[in-house]
C-alpha cells in the first residue's frame, strides 16, 4: 500500500491500493429511483481557451484537426494558458492519436455531445486519445466517433514516468461510438483509479465500454450510463482491479453486460438490463475471494437463462434484484460456485420467474426470494438522463483581482437576481479572502475553472471562507476553498427544512485539524454524497449527530478516525476504499446511532488498542454488508437494545477474533470468510468464518432496511419552495479546521 498523488501543499488527499487477489425487495414493493437532477451545464466561460479561435480548428468533418488539436492539448494549463480547453460544435476530423500527459486540474469541454465530435480517420485499430498521468481533470461533453476502424476511443493508461497518478478524473456526458473499447484504462499497468463516469453513452464497442487493465485500476465509478450493443459493458477480464455501476442500462451486451476474473471488491446497484447474453459473469471458477453486491437491479429476457454466473468463493450478497427469463427456462439463475471449497453467497428479497432460481455449491442464506409467473413480472426500461441543459444564465465575471469585500458586493448583486440561477463566475487563479463571503438564500451558482480557482483564506480567526445561509438554493461547482489551516472552509445553515435535499457530486475534503465533513441537526433533510474523497484528517474525517446523511461511493485515507456517529446520527458509507493509518480508529458508533457500511475496502491498521469499529453503549444498530476489513469490530458498554449485524464480510489471515461483543447487544454474522495463512495454487485462498448468533429473518429484514431503501441517490427537481436544494459539485474544500459544515442551526 503506497500514496500515489499528493496535492496542493504537498498534502497527501488519497492513497490507492495495489489490487486486490493477483489471480490468472421485492422489486415492485420497492421501486428503484431513477435520477433526476436540476444540475445544469455552466459555460463556456471568457477564461476558457477556444480551439477554433486560438488553434485554428476547423471542425468541418472534413478539415485534418490533428495538428490543431494536439498544439491546444500540449499547451493545455501550461503557463500563460488557461486550464480549460473549450471545444465548440463541430466534428473534428483526426487522423492520429492525440495526447495529454502528466497534468492535474485541467478541463477538456465540448459544447455538447450532440454537435460536438472527435471522428477518427486514421489507420485501423488507432487510438484516439491518450490520457497518461492525468489527475482530477475533466474531459466532458465529447463524442469520439471511430468509425469501425479505431481500436480505443480514450486510453487512460498511466506510464509512471512523471507526475501524476491518474486519479480523480471525470467523464460525463460523453459519447463513445464505432469503437472496440470506449474507456481502455490503466493498460500501462500503473494507475486508472477514482474515475467517474457519468451520463456516458457506449454504442456499439465490440470489446468493452470500460475496460480496467491492472490491480490499481481500483474505484471506477459509473453512473446513469448506457451500454447498448457492446460485447461487454464492464470488464477487468483481461486485467484486474474493480469498479461499481449504478443506474445504468444495458441493451443487448453479445458476451454479458459486467465481467470480471481477477478478483476485488464489486457493486451493481439499481441498473436495467435487456436481452444481453447475461447479466454478470465472471472467467473461469477460482479458489479465490471476490466480494459481490449485486443489488436493485431488473434484468430482463437474458438469452442465458443464468443471468448471474460467478466462479469465486464470494462472499456475494443478491438483494431486491428482478429476473425475468425468457419464456421456457427451466435453468438456475444465479450460478455461484468456486473451485473446490464453495461460495457464500445470501440472497434476500429477490424475484425470479424460474422455480429453482440458485445453484450454489457452498452456504447459502436464502430470505423473501420467490418465483412468481413471468406474466407478473412488468419491466419498463427507464430513461435515463440526458446531457446537462446549457440554460446560458446571466453571468458575472470576479476580476482576479478582487479581494474579499469585491467579491461580497458581486454576490449581493448576483443574489438580488434571485429566481434567474445567475453564475458568479471565478476565473482560474488565487483569490484572497480575509472575510467570510456570506451568500444569502438564493438561487446563485458560483463556478470556478476547477481547482485552480482557488479561495484562500488570509484573514484572522477561524471564518469561514464562505457561509451559505439557509433556506438556500445555492450551486457551487469546479472550485477549491482553501481554510489555510486557520478558517473552516464551508459553513451551510439552517439548511433543515421539511423535504429539503443537499446533493454533493465528486466533493473532496482534505487535511482538516477538527473534522472534515459535519453534519449536524439535520431532521427533515436527505444529505447524499456521490464519489466523494475524504482524507488527512487530523481529527473526525465524517461526523454526523442528529441526522442522517448516505455517501454512495468514494474514496479516503490516513484518517486519525473516518467517521464518528452519536447523537441520533444516521449514516450509511457504501463503496468506499480506504487504506492509511487510523490512529483512533475508522468507525466510532455511540448511543442513539445508526450506521450502516456497505460494498467498502478498509485497509486500516490491525490489532490496535482501539479496534477499527469502536461500537460502545449503542442504543441503535450497526449493519456491515460485505465489506473487507483488515481489522476487528469491537462492541462493548451498556448496550441494551443495542443490535449489530455482519453479512459476507471478508479479513486478512488472523489469528485474534474477527468480532468480539462485551455487552448485552445482539450480534449476528453470517456468510464471512478470511484468508488462509498460507495460500497455494490449487488451494482455497479463504477459508469460512463461523457464524455467530442466530440469523433470524426479522432481525436481518430489519438491519437490512436502511440498505434497501437506499439504492440510488435522487437529486429531484421538486424540492418544494421555502426548502434548501443546495448542490455542490467537484469542490475541493482543505485545510479548514472544519472543512464543511451542514447544519440545522442558524449561523451566530
């Protein structure tokens, strides 16, 4: 386990592991919810570099836009240059690969993937773009056309040359067509990891859409994305490393829609698919671990009756998926066998039109799945959303020369505009702040060029930089706030109203001396965090009391404790990895609280006098589905009522206890599995857990209630009037004393 990218300042913001195993609801009950989203396109912006009028690209279809392209690439955010590369409608005609190394903070937008393309007219099997040692950058709003003769459309494959590791990337409402691999990443056998992609649309790879190439190829993130006609939608066969797909459909995938073999950490959550091959599937059966969620999903008319074929030893967790086969289909759904030892697998509340639905050659816990008539089964594929609307709202400029008492006026301005979603728009550079910018309740979105927007506080006493008063209907996007070690850096409050929604996409929070992420008092209001970093935090990385808030996916390291609930707090962390140091610990869960983890890769230290789940005096519940973990769960205290629960987890070699219980709660695991000490080339690399306690149906229906209301995050458009709908997106907030603070309370 070693860093891989350090940020600004130095500051270490995120670790990625070195791979995992090196191996050749009922639905209708349940709906899942579709994304709906107000977020809109911003831009372009004066500071922004336009290809056509800086480079000369012609962007006729026509034209030989290589030379022009490359020329812009290479100069992208080099000194005297904007970070940011705007591309305006047009089919840009290439005829060799384009290139852009070793980079961080830049931005390649299109107009919009409706009019604007890259069209490959090359030799055959080229590459179109080559992304090496780029990190949390954007490439947005493209379509990339190979015209059945380019090979991969994007190649973000790191050479470990120079600077940087490619982490933290952004794809979204990107296009991928005529291609045999849309996203061809980490073929260079370093790097490809925290990469989002978003809204993307993969039409006729004969490959892959996504492809993942080695055992750093960790935390691929898709999202609402479209795989239709591709052989396979996901893979890391051939290659390594794991990803999660969430919302996304699938139309007719010739070898299946997800595949792996090398084994790691994986999720599906509330995806469609129709008449591809087969759902997820994996290479040939192994005696090897590979931990599996495959959750909400409706998987429709597979042309192999086994839509879910997996040959590793799980553990895997089935809950509230819908599969209709095809009329006919007398075979096992759901195949989950290893090589000699078995599978664990559990399987809750899923509908099957099949009557013996599973085939599995190890434990299995089977609650509320059931076969009902294929007639029952109604199946609408739903829409997905589309590219992001350009509104072209009324935008104001902030000199780079402005100090804090300049910005403030813009913002009264911009904010008596209320009603119209006016941009206050920061040029990249370095803004001075040594007064709190308060943003009144408004509907002002304020956008930087990305993180070489940067606000940093210079004043005395601790802020914030900036405070958003409540109720509010405030954007932030492509910025970074800087608290200098000195000021919090975001204060949002009496942000808690009934049906209220905070929604906060690609956020990162790094090197804060109190806490990274506060969430407080926050009764009425859903708090969703998506892709999120949290890292280097010298205190509490995530605190929640009083309130209850989901991240979906992420990424965090060398945290002094990660997430800290007390108080009548709720939180739920799925898809997280993390690996660094915890001198206090990752999870502390006191009282009233409620935490759920879920999907998550934690390599954290082990046999410390603090074990990595402190769970003392609780009056709530703790629920672990099919995490990894390097450590132990302690439970201790007065406990009474107090109630815990472990499905499918997975540890290292071990010789101390995997969960100790020194109180009166109740404690269930099941399913759980650790390595062996020593691992050989036929033998099982993992050996079965005992379960502890009885795994009574109500008990687990009950822990599990959380996760299966919570499949998919809804950034909706209705938030009634008189309530927040605050939204920030890709914002890096450091070195605050407190980083983000979201809280029912009024601002003293």
């Amino acid at each position: 386990m070693t860093p891989k990218w350090f940020g600004p300042g130095g500051a270490l913001v995120l670790l990625v592991l070195m791979g995992c195993e090196a191996t050749p609801r009922n639905a209708a009950a349940q709906p899942v919810v579709r994304e709906q989203r107000r977020d809109e396109f911003a831009g372009p912006f004066p500071s922004w570099t336009n290809v056509k009028t800086e480079y000369g690209a012609v962007g006729d279809g026509l034209a030989d836009d290589t030379d022009a392209l490359r020329r812009a690439l290479a100069e992208l955010g080099a000194p005297g240059h904007s970070p940011v590369l705007f591309m305006p409608a047009g089919r840009y005609r290439i005829t060799s690969t384009l290139t852009l190394a070793h980079q961080i903070f830049l931005s390649v937008i299109g107009e919009d993937p409706a009019t604007t393309s890259i069209v490959w007219a090359g030799p055959r099997g080229g590459t179109m773009l080559l992304v090496n040692g780029l990190a949390y950058s954007r490439i947005n709003r493209l379509s990339f056309d190979g015209r059945r003769l380019a090979s991969v459309a994007v190649d973000q494959s790191f050479d470990n040359l120079a600077p940087h590791f490619d982490t933290g990337n952004e794809y979204a409402d990107d296009i991928f067509t005529d291609v045999e691999f849309g996203i061809h990443g980490g073929f260079k056998d370093f790097g490809f990891a925290e990469t989002s992609i978003v809204r993307a649309r993969f039409i006729r790879n004969t490959t892959a859409g996504v492809a993942l190439g080695n055992f750093n190829a960790l935390d691929i993130w898709i999202w609402h994305s479209l795989f239709e006609d591709c052989a396979v939608g996901i893979t890391n066969n051939p290659g390594a490393g794991n990803f999660h797909v969430y919302g996304s459909v699938f139309r007719r995938s010739l070898m299946a829609d997800i595949s792996i073999q090398n084994t790691g950490g994986f999720s599906a959550r509330g995806n469609y698919s129709v008449g591809s091959r087969a759902f997820f599937v994996s290479g040939p059966t192994i005696n090897h671990p590979a931990s599996i969620e495959i959750q909400g999903n409706t998987i429709v008319d597979s042309r192999d009756t086994t839509a879910i074929r997996i040959g590793n030893q799980g553990p895997g967790l089935l809950v509230d998926n819908t599969i209709r086969s095809l009329p006919g289909a007398q075979a096992a759904v759901v195949w989950w066998k290893s090589l000699s030892s078995g599978a664990d697998v559990t399987t809750i509340g899923n509908t099957f039109t099949v009557p013996q639905p599973f085939d599995v050659n190890g434990r299995h816990v089977s609650i509320d799945d059931r076969t009902v008539a294929r007639s029952d089964v109604d199946t609408p594929e739903p829409s997905l959303a589309a590219a992001l609307p350009n509104h072209k709202r009324a935008i104001t400029e902030v000199p780079r020369t402005a100090n804090a008492a300049a910005i403030q006026e813009l913002v009264n301005a911009a904010a008596r505009e209320n009603g119209n979603r006016p941009i206050l728009h920061f040029p990249f550079g370095e803004y001075a702040i040594d007064r709190t910018i308060v943003v009144p309740p408004c509907d002002l979105q304020i956008v930087g060029d990305g993180w070489l927007s940067v606000l940093r506080w210079t004043g005395d006493g601790r802020g914030p930089v900036m405070a958003i008063d409540g109720p509010t209907r405030v954007t932030l996007r492509n910025l970074r706030i800087d608290g200098n070690k000195t000021a919090d850096g975001v204060v949002a409050a009496n942000v808690d109203q009934k049906d209220a929604r905070l929604y906060f996409e690609g956020v990162q929070l790094s090197g804060s001396i109190e806490v990274g992420l506060h969430v407080d008092r926050l009764r009425q209001t859903s708090v969703d965090f998506v892709d999120a970093g949290h890292g280097s935090a010298q205190g509490v990385s995530v605190k929640v009391s009083d309130a209850r808030a989901t991240i979906y996916s992420g990424a965090s390291s060398n945290n002094a404790l990660s997430y800290d609930v007390t108080d009548g707090g709720d939180l739920l962390v799925s898809d997280m990895w993390y690996e660094g140091n915890a001198t206090i610990g990752l999870a502390r869960i006191r009282g009233t609280a409620n935490f759920t983890m879920r999907g998550s890769q934690l390599a954290v230290p082990a046999d410390r006098a603090t074990a990595a789940f402190d769970v003392a005096d609780l009056k709530g519940t703790v629920t672990l589905l099919v995490d990894g973990i390097d450590d132990r769960i302690a439970v201790s205290g007065q406990s009474a009522g107090g109630r815990v629960l472990a499905v499918g987890l997975m540890r290292p070699y071990r010789t101390s206890a995997f969960v100790t219980n020194n109180s009166d709660a109740r404690t269930v695991m099941l399913n759980s599995r650790q390595r062996v000490e020593r691992q050989g080339f036929l033998a099982p690399a993992t050996t079965a857990l005992t379960d502890i306690g009885e795994p009574n149906p109500a008990f687990i229906r009950d822990l599990l209630a959380r996760s299966r209301s919570t499949v998919l995050p809804s950034r909706a458009s209705d938030v009634p009037e008189g309530a927040t709908d605050l939204a920030l997106y890709r914002v890096l907030v450091d070195n605050g004393r407190e980083d983000l603070v979201v809280t029912g309370r009024t601002r003293d």
